[in-house]
C-alpha cells in the first residue's frame, strides 16, 4: 500500500502535463499553439506562468489582453526565442501608436530595441500619393478623399514631400501591416526548448519551473520521456 502511494506520488509531474494538452483556438489554423508558459483563461493555473493567460474569442481568434492596452490579437508564437506577434482587432495597430495608446506596462512583456522606428505622419490627397510609401489606410477618410502615410524620420524626405502636410511624428512599429513583435524573459525557458522538452510550474506558489518529462511532438501531440 506505502509502495502504490509514493509510486503515485512520482507520476503527479507526468499527470500535471498531461492535463494540459497544447490548445488552439483555430481548428483549421494550428498558430498559434497555447502552451507553456501560456495556458487558456478556462485551464487550470498550474498550465501556465502568471500573467500569460490567453483566450479565443468568437472569431476564434487567439487573445491576449495586456493590463494597459486591452485586448489584442496573437498571430504568432516563438517558444524558442521567447517572442510573440500581435496585433490590433481591428488591424490597425498603427493607431494605436498614433493616438498614444499601446503601453506594456504591468505585463511581462518588451519591445525588442529593433521593433519600432521613428516615423512621420503626412496627409496627402488621394491622388498624390507617392508609390513608395502606400497610405496607412485606417488612418485616412476616403470620404474626404485623403489618405494618410508614414515615413521614417531616417529616410531623406523633401519639404515638399510630393505636397503632404506633416501632421505629427510618432514612434510605431517598424512594419506597420505585420504587427508588433513583444518578448518576455522571465519564465526562461530556453533550456527546455533547445532539447525539445515542456517547460512547466515546479511549484506554483514560488513560480518555479522546470523541464517536464514530455517532448514536444509534431502536430502537437505530447509524448512521455526518462530524463537522465
């Protein structure tokens, strides 16, 4: 009877994984995979890192909402470089820049120093729109027929810029169609991922983590292997 206990005892890590399968929001898109140190908001705390919940929304879109910014689109995730991709819902990230409205603060999350540029912002008419520098277009009114466009600061720009009027500068990010790309450095997984291991909570009162004894298997199966 002693023996049956400790032998459960040593496969609670295993039983811990397991109960948290990798996850999608989208069927028929598998990115971006949910897991480690991500969970979704309706799986157990013990699946995820503090403050890396995720959700999928009716559009079965994956969500991240961040403290001081709302809710925002996940298009990707790098396990291995600790990256993610997001993006506005109403894909027009570069507005929120504009307005001042994007802030990481309360997150666990950075800008990476090569993320954002320096632009300026030009009102043009619809007709003089220069064919290196396509309109940001949820920036501009086609019923007053301007458009909006952004230059980086670096790029040699006339004061006669094809006739636009400057109308601010702003920090945005670098490619204005993709998104942002955020990075987190804490939990640190890298170890575990660079041998093809899970990364999961040791301990969820202390945050700690460790490598688990599943390996990541191709279409997001889970598969039990002996650590040395």
């Amino acid at each position: 009877m002693i023996f049956s206990f400790f032998l459960f005892i040593s496969f609670l890590p295993h039983i811990a994984v397991a109960s948290c399968p990798i996850s999608v929001c989208n069927s028929s898109n598998p990115h971006p995979d949910i897991r480690f140190p991500f969970r979704l908001s309706n799986q157990s705390p013990s699946c995820g890192f503090p403050g890396f919940d995720l959700s999928c929304n009716s559009q079965k879109q994956t969500i991240i909402t961040l403290p001081s910014s709302g809710d925002f689109s996940v298009d990707f995730i790098d396990y291995w470089e600790q990256t993610l991709f997001i993006n506005d819902l109403d894909k027009c990230l570069t507005k929120r820049f504009f307005e001042n409205d994007f802030s990481l603060a309360g997150s666990h999350f950075s800008l990476p120093f090569d993320a954002l540029d320096h632009f300026t912002f030009l009102n043009c008419s619809s007709n003089t729109v220069p064919k290196d520098n396509p309109p940001v277009n949820c920036l501009g009114d086609d019923y007053v027929s301007y458009m909006v466009i952004a230059v980086s600061t670096s790029a040699v720009m006339p004061p006669d810029y094809y006739g636009c009027s400057v109308i601010s500068t702003a920090v945005a990010p670098k490619y204005l169609d993709v998104g942002v790309e955020l990075a987190w450095n804490e939990p640190d997984c890298s170890y575990c991922e660079s041998n093809g291991l899970l990364c999961e909570l040791e301990n969820v009162k202390t945050s700690k983590i460790r490598c688990s004894s599943f390996t990541r298997q191709t279409g997001g199966s889970q598969q039990l292997r002996r650590l040395a």
